[in-house]
C-alpha cells in the first residue's frame, strides 16, 4: 500500500473529528465526512494551497434506500467530486443526510456552478440546501410532485400536462 | 358544399381534387420539430446528400404559421408537451403530423416519468417513421407515403371547411 495521498493527509489531519471514513481505491480519493460537515471541509478543499480544488467538478446525490447493510446510517449522501487544475488531482467526498430532514448547507459560494447542480439534486431527490439563493426545479415541471430519482418515487407514476396518464 | 358548388360537374370536380393533391403534395413545408438525436438523420436527410427538396419538401419553415408538415424529430418529454401542442395549434390548416424515430411513435425505450409515450396521445399523427433512428431512407420513404396520403385526400380549398 502506497502513501496516503496529500489530500487524505491533510484532511485527516485537520479534520479528524469530522472524518467518518476515508478510502483511496485504485488511487480514487474518497472522504465521507459526518453530516453538517460539508461546508468547512470543502472550503478548506479549496482554499488550502497544497490541495487548490478550484473546480467543482460534479454534485450528486445517492439515495440509500433498503440498500444492504446500511440499516441505522442515513438515508441520503450527497456527494461532491472535486478537481485541481492546478495539481491535477481529484477527490469525491460524500455528506450522508438524514432522511427526517435532508438538508445541507449550500456550496454555491465556494463554487458558483452548485447553483444548478443543487437544485438539480433537489429536483431530483428532494435533498434542501440551505442558504441556496434560487432554490426550485430545474429539470422537471412546477406542476410535478414528488421527487422522481427517490427509490420510493413509484416507477410508474406519470404526472403529464397534458394527454392521458400512459 | 364547397368546391362543388363553386364548380359544376363531377368530372371537373374529381381533376380539380386531383390537381390540389399534386401541387400540395410537392410544396410540403416543413416544421422541424427536433428535440434530440433523431435530428442527425434528419439534418444529413435534409442536406444535399439525400436532397429532400427533390421530393418538394427542400424548404423548412420556422414558424408554425408558415408550415403544412409538423416534423416531430426525437423524444418528447412531459415538460416539452404543452409547448408541441401549442405549435400544432397554430399551425394553419391544411396540415398533418409525421412521428419521426422510435419516441415520438411510441416512446422508445423511455419509459419514465419524464418521457411522453407518443405524441399521437396528444396530436392526430399521419405517418409513423420507426427507427432509432431512422435512416434517411426511411425518412425519404416515409416522406413519399406522406405525399401519397396528401394525393389521394379529399382536398379543402373553401374557408370554413374543415378537415375531417
């Protein structure tokens, strides 16, 4: 087994207390991080110059429903992937949320392109971001309810505008 | 009522008719309605390598307004709906609908809670294209039904009359 990446280095060194898990398979750096957590993590991702992850890269959301062996963890885990340009090396550091209240702070000051991809992930799975300055559907209708990517979204539901519900 | 009151005799009546179909049926102006990957073939159709406009249909028009075919090119979701049958509405008559590739016929393989499952749950569709997606032999072949279809219909030239 290799040297811990820089990343999971200075990660784990400053935020011990935070830290849930980390794994670095095949090189891919992974961080879960405990819920509430995301925010000053991820900024410091940013701003620390050995790690400089100016890009963010994608913003996801995983809905755990009757997964195996996840009874008593929470429902949710939104995920980041982050990339330094500057380095040219990558991270994915995942926030689990609670189903009773999915919400997590916004990121969209520390990157202005969480804008869409949270509400995305809002549209999609009904994870709220607090502190997100235009929080409503991107992709689907107004008209729409429910949040379709949700494992208890039925896979047969249909919400049409207009025609018949086929 | 109508052009056969305007014109007396049955023979004159039937040429007439005939002679609508033809200049309809090779003045098609269309409406591309693309929305997806069907619109490739639609292009490489439309471009001088299989040269649509040696069928009459060389001139796609932008506004509904101005249209007598509605393309229908590549899946339609439910968010998108209204807006298709806006346009068909402001088509003016006469006009007709060609569903051009697999989502537009049936869906296609999506079949979510996003995806309409054939535009002919919302608007009358004339001439089915299948294919994901078709080639353009398919669409020239389709286009060529199409103008069969428009020969030999009754043709409405009088205002007031409506399709049927």
């Amino acid at each position: 087994m290799s040297q811990p990446s820089v990343t999971l280095q200075l990660l784990q060194e400053r935020f011990a207390s935070v830290i849930r898990e980390v794994h670095s398979l095949h090189g891919d750096d992974t961080v879960v991080v405990e819920p509430g957590a995301n925010l000053e993590v991820l900024q410091f991702c940013r701003d620390e110059p050995r790690l400089a992850y100016n890009v963010l890269v994608d913003l996801t959301c995983v809905d755990y429903l009757d997964y195996p062996d996840r009874e008593g963890q929470p429902r949710f885990e939104v995920v980041y992937h982050l990339y330094s340009l500057e380095h040219n090396h990558r991270v994915r550091i995942k926030c689990p949320v609670a189903a009773e209240d999915p919400t997590v702070a916004t990121v969209v000051e520390l990157w202005p392109i969480a804008d869409w991809l949270e509400r995305e992930a809002w549209d999609m799975f009904g994870v709220n971001f607090a502190g997100h300055p235009d929080m409503r559907r991107i992709l689907m209708y107004e008209e729409f309810e429910g949040h379709p990517l949700r494992k208890d979204y039925s896979i047969s539901r249909r919400q049409p505008l207009v025609g018949p519900k086929n | 009522m109508g052009v056969e009151k305007a014109l007396e005799g049955g023979i004159l009546l039937s040429r007439l008719d005939h002679v609508i179909g033809w200049a309809r049926k090779y003045s098609i102006f269309q409406y591309p309605f693309v929305t997806a990957c069907c619109g490739m073939e639609y292009m490489s159709t439309a471009c001088s390598h299989y040269d649509i406009d040696r069928f009459g249909a060389g001139l796609p028009r932008f506004s509904p307004r101005q249209a007598d075919v509605l393309f229908v090119v590549g899946t339609i979701s439910h968010k998108l709906a209204p807006v298709l049958v806006k346009i068909y509405e402001q088509m003016c008559e006469p006009k007709w609908v060609v569903a051009f590739g697999v989502c537009t016929v049936s869906g296609g393989f999506y079949n979510n809670y996003a995806t309409v499952q054939g535009i002919d749950t919302m608007i009358p569709v004339d001439l089915y294209i299948p294919g994901c997606p078709p080639r353009p032999e398919t669409v020239l072949h389709g286009l060529m039904m199409l103008q069969e279809k428009i020969q030999h219909e009754k043709q409405e030239v009088l205002p007031g009359q409506v399709r049927t």
